[in-house]
C-alpha cells in the first residue's frame, strides 16, 4: 500500500506544527483526517486552530473533522472517537501527536506543570490508543503512531529536565507495551521521532527562539516519514522507535536539504537521540551539549 486515500486518521494535536504536516501528507492522498485539539481561539502565540487546520487539509485534498478534544479529560476522547467514527465509518489510523513540554529540573517545575505533561504525555497517548483499539481491530491495515522518541534510558536525558523526560518515556513505554498487547490482533504500534529539532510553535517559544528556529528542520519531513511508516502492512511493522531521516533515507530519499529552514546554520540535535543512532549519509547534526 502506497497511498492512505480513503483512510481515516484520529490525530491528537493536529491544529499546527508536526500533527497538521503528518495530516496534510496523508489528506494529499485524498485522506479523511480528524483534528482533535483544544484551540478553538486563535492564541497570541501558537498559529492554527482545529477549524484553520480542517480548513488546509480540505484545501490539500482531504477530509476533515475539527474536534475539541482535550485528550487528558476521558468523556471528551470517548465522544471525538465517536463522532469520527460516526462521520467516517471507522478508524484506520490512531496519530498520539500531542504533547506538553517544559524543560525544567524538579525544583523549577511545580506541579501542576507536572501533571499537565504526564496528563497530555503518557496518559493522554495511553487513553487516545486505548478508545481506538476498538475500531482500529476492525480496520484493513491498522496503526498507532506515536510521536516519543527512542528509549535510550541514560541520565544526561533527565539531569535538567526529569518531569518531561518520565512523560515522553512514558509514551514510548506504551509503544513498547501495546506493540507486543496488540499484534496478535495486527495493530501495528510504533514511534516516530525527529533528529533534529523542528520548526514548531513549542521550539520557538521554549527552546531558543528564532536562531534555534533557523537550526531546524520542517514539520514536513514528519509527516512524509510517518506517511511511509503509516503504509506499511501493519502486520510486518510493529514495536519500532523510528527517526525520521532514516526513514526517508531506507525508502529512497537523499535530498535532506529541502526539509531545512535554513541551510546556513549547522542542524541542532532533537533531545533523546541515542548516541549510536547514526545520520544517514551526508547529513551533520550539531550534538546537544
């Protein structure tokens, strides 16, 4: 299978940054997508809202459903899996794209900033999967996609920053768990993660502004990686932590350059890279300190 027309996607976070690219790759191939997300308001500081990114994956060719989902409150998940499967008949595809993030030790963080990423992060990647099981069991090639990042259980991941890093493990966890709960089932589970940083609200705003910004990649290489992971028979690719570029590199691709902001700077390194995971050939990643 080469094409996701005609599939429905459920994607949690879907009103800008990777979750609308990884919607807007498959709604070129004529895709029927669910928004869900909170914004309903535009923010003075994050692009896009559910009805602003329907309005694109409409214009590339897809359909699509804004859904005010608030994916840590369990009657909100449960009513947008409903009203997708309502208004398409099904799930083929769960995207946990949805994240909170704040890089902060134990002393800087308080805790309802603790709860807010573990609540999003692993609970809300945990309970998304979960109320999608269902439908998804009835699908022809079904799969849940996960955007959390290899587990690569090493300090320097939690010395400045433990309450996110349990959160994103966290949701490589359940990856890991339902990949081997629900293959017999032939539900493919994996995880997709960026090399280097992306050009999204949250990096502008939490990690560096404009020069990290210029140091990033596009939100599109994720979402034409997850398109090639997300058309894979689901019985032959399950239990996978992915990276992005290699992705693309094993399917054929070597032009890495147009996916980049700016080709002056060196590319920043994403958080959570192990350190034998290699780029493909001809690309440099500036290391994290």
């Amino acid at each position: 299978m080469t094409t996701l027309k005609g599939k429905t996607l459920f994607i949690t976070g879907a009103s800008r940054g990777i979750g609308l690219a990884i919607a807007l790759r498959a709604a070129r191939d004529g895709a029927n997508i669910a928004v869900a997300a909170k914004t309903v308001e535009p923010h003075p500081k994050l692009k896009g809202t559910i009805y602003t990114a329907a309005e694109e994956i409409m214009g590339a060719g897809g359909q699509a459903l804004p859904l005010v989902c608030d994916i840590r409150d369990e009657a909100q998940v449960i009513d947008a899996i409903e009203a997708t499967v309502k208004e398409f008949g099904g799930i083929d595809i769960c995207v946990n794209n949805a994240s909170a993030i704040r890089l902060t030790d134990s002393q800087g963080t308080d805790m309802k900033r603790f709860d807010l990423m573990m609540g999003i992060n692993t609970r809300g990647a945990f309970m998304v999967s979960k109320y999608c099981v269902p439908h998804l069991k009835k699908a022809e090639n079904p799969h849940i996609l996960t955007v959390s990042p290899p587990l690569d259980m090493r300090s320097r991941w939690f010395v400045h920053s433990t309450p996110y890093s349990i959160s994103k493990y966290g949701m490589s966890m359940c990856v890991l768990g339902l990949s081997a709960e629900l293959k017999p089932a032939g539900i493919a589970v994996n995880a997709l993660w960026p090399r280097t940083t992306i050009a999204t609200a949250a990096v502008s705003n939490l990690l560096g502004g404009e020069a990290t910004i210029r140091a990033s990649r596009t939100p599109d290489i994720m979402g034409d990686a997850a398109h090639i992971i997300l058309t894979r028979p689901s019985r032959e690719s399950t239990g996978r932590f992915y990276i992005d570029d290699t992705v693309l590199y094993e399917s054929g691709v070597r032009d890495f350059e147009r996916y980049r902001v700016d080709r002056n700077p060196a590319l920043l390194s994403a958080y959570f890279i192990p350190e034998d995971e290699r780029p493909p050939p001809g690309v440099t990643v500036k290391p994290l300190p």
